[in-house]
C-alpha cells in the first residue's frame, strides 16, 4: 500500500514538473511567435529610432562625453547632443545615405567572400566526406566526442552539420547498439550549443566583427575590429565544448535515454545503412590535404619570417597586419582550392564551370541574409547618425559604476541576457546588429576593449540555440528525431537538450573568466582585454 502511495506521488511530481515545463516552453514559442520576422523587426526598429530620435532632441537630451579633450570624435563643448532624423536634415541624410548604408556595411562583402571559398568545399562533397571520415574512423570509446568535435567543426559550412551530421549521427549510434536520439543529441550540440566554437575562421567570425566595429566607432571613430579577434579563445572553446557534451551525453543524456526500444520508431530502421568512404572519396582527402599543406606553408612563408610580405610594414609585428586585415581572403583560399581538389579527383569538378555553379549556389541561398543585411544597415547607421546609442550607453556605464557592476562579474549578467533573448531572436547576426550599438560601447566605458565584448556576447547567443523552437533548424531536428521515436514533440526534445544548454553555460562562463582575467590571455590575435576611454 506504501509503495503504491508514493508510486502515486512521485508520478504526480513528474506530472507537475512536466506540466509546468512544457507551459514554459509553450511561453517561449509564443513568444518567439509573436515577434516579427527580423527583417521586419529591423524596419519597425528604423521606424522607431527617426520617431524617437525627433522626440529626443525636442526635450533636448544629451550626454557628457567622457572621453578626454581633443579625442577623435568629441565635441568642443563635450556635450554629446541627440541628432533628430525627424526633420528636413535628417530626410535628406535617410535619403542620400541609404544605398551607401547598406554596400559599406561590412559584413555584407565579407561574408558572400568567405562564402564562395566555403562553397566549393561543400558543394564538391570535400566537408561532408571530412565530417563522415572524422565520425566513422573513431574508435567505439571516443565516438561520442568525435561526433561533438566534428558537430562544432561543421558549423563553417553553415547546414553541413544540421543537414548531414546529425542524421548520421543517430544512424552510428543506432549501429553501435546505442540509442540513436543520444547521437542525435551530441551532434545538436556540437553543431547548435557549440556554434561560436571553431579551429578554423569562419563565416559568423567577419559577420560579427563588421557589426562589431561600428558599434565601437560610436566611442572611437578609429577602432577597427578584425575577424581573427576571438580566435584564440575560438578555438580553446572547441574542446570545452567536445568535453562537456561528451560528458553530458555518456553520463546525463544516455541513461536518462535508456535502452532503445526499435518499435518506438516510426520508419523502417532497417534501411539504416551508413555508406563508408569509397577509395575515391579516400584519395580525394589525401590530395585536398596536401593542397592545404601547400596553401598553408605558403601563407606560412608571408608571415612567419620576421621579414614576411604580410607582416605590419611599421612594427614587423603579425598584429594589424595585412595578413589578419585581409584574413577573409585567406578563409576564400583555404577552402576554395582544397575544395576544388577534392572535386577533381572524385569526378564532381571537372573544370571552372563546376567551380562557378557552386559559388552561384551558395549566392543563390543568401537572398534573405542580403535583405536582413539592407534593413540591419539602416539600423546601424541611424541608431549611430542620432547619438541614441552614445548617450545609452554612457548612462548605462554611468549606471553600472553607481552599482559597482564593473567588474569580470558584468560579463555573466550580459552572457545571461543574451542568452535569453536568444530564445526568441535566434539570428546571431539580427541579435548582435540589435545588442552591439547599446553594449559595446557601454562595456567600452567601463573599460573592455569590444573584441572581449564581442567573446562573451558569443557564449551566450551559442549556449540557448539548442533548447529554443525559434532556431531555424529546429523543425528539421524534430523530424530526424521523430524517425527514431514516432511520438516526439517539442518538450521531449528540449528536454533532451536542456543540460546541454545550461552546463554549457557554466562552462563556458568559467572559461571565459579562467582565460580573460585570470590567466590574462587575449581572445584572438592582438585583441586586448580592456579599453582605455
């Protein structure tokens, strides 16, 4: 009778629990619902900035520029004053500088760049062949941590991961008599949860650096930030990552999973055949690998000899060098010419006419980012034309001194927050177009240089990618799951997910803490830790 009783209670306590998370999450999707498409959250924002900018600058708000007389960019007078756009000047400036707003805003060339080298890559068949490779010749005790490793390395070529690697995932964990929504899970976050992390630059690494550098203009009008500005802890991050997901899918994820039931599965598991690397595909790596060597020991000879063409003509050093300020040409070589290799020794490049259809694939797909990317400009430019985004974010500076709130302490209060408006706005580049003019500049005041800035910003629009049903790829995740177990919905899947995302989190703050303040390191190449205003 006891044990009936307290069978009785405890399946009441998960009812509960179940219930009050599945309404949380149930919240989350409304929310995120409600909001508009980001390109039109940037038009309405556009909106919003002229309107407010005229009722600004009619009560007459302004700021004090903290920065010392005679800086770049201050006034006389040191008053920073609102500029309304609600005027006869102000249309003039929308109408004359909107086309101008939108080709000089620098992630829009940077990016379709680096694009067209990765696009030969993927389109001649070199990643997916890498990332299967990478999976299939592990060894049974680390294939977990070969699916996360290889999971957040496919994140440079934008679906690759979602599209290939998750699939194959649960089809090797199924093969290996292990629950296959456990291969899926540690793919999904490897390529979700660790989608900042990576060896190698990538497309995401010169997006947020152009929405980077504006943000910091607002402070100093010379401040530059380049794509290598995180790499360093770029890449110390890709094995947090692999260990932790590691860690959670063998010791939280697996068991909680059980053992696979293949009646719960609602297609034929018996087609479940993973195609091993043929001799061609074999050959093909071997060849594109040596034209990496190649490649990379001729960049090598630029820069490390002290007296290397791509060195910084005025200090010799590799900082603000030609090398780094043109790094995205670099990322085009890098994967276009292995890419390209690849393809023809397998027989899926045969000349430059297979070349240009892959780069004009990939062109072809990036219609909406072009658009997002026209309205995001606009935003940027009037959020900077009007002052809105200096005089907020030396009150909010002004703020966080009143509160003692500048210290390393800060960073885990603006990681948190961007992680939670992550699960409604999960386009990395709409949340730091939206974020970067209000914080960068405020974080700049306190004293932190923006590439430390943008690090942090990274961890948290990473970590929630995995449990919101905002994300993108999220209804594709669903249906791969739904294969392997036919009554999956949403809350099982975020559920699944959930101690991926948080221990992440911690994690992940840990090191930022461990690598920033502690140990002194800078995030990328030349990057500093802190701003001087």
């Amino acid at each position: 009778m006891s044990d009936s009783l307290d069978s009785k209670a405890q399946s009441s306590n998960e009812s509960a629990n179940k219930g009050w998370f599945n309404r949380f999450l149930a919240g989350v999707e409304f929310l995120g619902n409600m909001l508009p498409h980001p390109i039109t959250l940037f038009a309405i924002f556009c909106i919003v900035i002229v309107v407010f900018s005229g009722v600004a600058d009619w009560f007459g708000l302004s700021a004090i520029d903290p920065r010392p007389e005679g800086s770049p960019g201050r006034e006389p007078d040191g008053v920073i004053e609102v500029v309304s756009l609600l005027s006869a000047e102000g249309l003039q400036r929308i109408v004359t500088g909107l086309v101008t707003n939108f080709t000089s805003f620098a992630p829009l060339g940077t990016v379709l760049v680096a694009l067209l080298g990765v696009s030969v890559a993927e389109h001649s068949g070199l990643l997916s062949a890498a990332m299967r490779g990478m999976v299939m010749g592990a060894s049974k005790r680390l294939v977990t941590f070969m699916v996360v490793f290889a999971a957040i390395l496919s994140n440079t070529a934008s679906e690759l991961g979602y599209v290939v690697l998750i699939p194959l995932a649960a089809m090797i964990f199924h093969s290996l008599g292990r629950h296959p929504l456990a291969g899926l899970a540690a793919a999904f976050a490897g390529v979700s949860g660790g989608y900042s992390a990576n060896l190698l630059l990538g497309t995401i690494d010169p997006l947020l650096a152009g929405i980077t550098t504006p943000a910091a203009q607002m402070i100093d009008p010379t401040y530059q930030v380049g794509a290598e500005a995180n790499w360093y802890f770029m890449m110390v991050s890709v094995f947090l990552i692999a260990i932790l997901g590691t860690l959670v899918t063998e010791k939280i994820v697996e068991p909680r999973l059980g053992k696979y039931n293949p009646e719960e599965a609602s297609a034929d598991l018996a087609q479940n055949n993973i195609a091993a690397l043929t001799a061609k595909e074999k050959s093909g790596l071997k060849w594109a690998g040596v034209s990496l060597l190649v490649v990379s020991l001729l960049l090598a000879w630029t820069i490390v000899p002290a007296d290397g063409i791509l060195r910084n003509p005025e200090t010799g050093l590799v900082a603000h060098s030609p090398f780094l300020k043109g790094i995205v040409v670099f990322i085009f070589v890098t994967f276009g010419i292995p890419g390209f290799v690849y393809g023809r020794v397998v027989g899926t490049m045969k000349n430059d006419k297979d070349v240009i259809n892959a780069m004009s694939k990939s062109m072809s797909s990036m219609g909406m980012y072009i658009v997002l990317v026209f309205f995001a400009a606009q935003f940027v430019a009037f959020f900077k034309w009007t002052n809105l985004g200096t005089i907020l974010a030396i009150n909010g500076a002004a703020l966080l001194q009143a509160l003692n709130l500048t210290g390393p302490e800060v960073f885990v209060l603006f990681i948190l927050m961007c992680a939670l408006v992550n699960l409604s706005l999960g386009s990395s580049s709409a949340q730091w177009a939206v974020t970067a003019p209000i914080f960068v500049p405020m974080l700049m005041l306190v004293g932190y240089a923006p590439e430390t800035i943008q690090a942090a910003y990274r961890i948290g629009d990473s970590v929630t990618n995995l449990i919101t049903p905002m994300m993108s790829y999220f209804g594709l995740i669903l249906a791969v799951a739904a294969k392997y177990k036919k009554d999956m919905g949403i809350g099982t899947l975020v559920a699944t997910m959930l101690p991926y995302s948080m221990i992440f989190f911690v994690g992940w703050v840990v090191l930022f803490y461990l690598w920033v303040f502690v140990l002194g390191m800078p995030v990328g190449p030349g990057s500093p830790t802190y701003y001087t205003p």
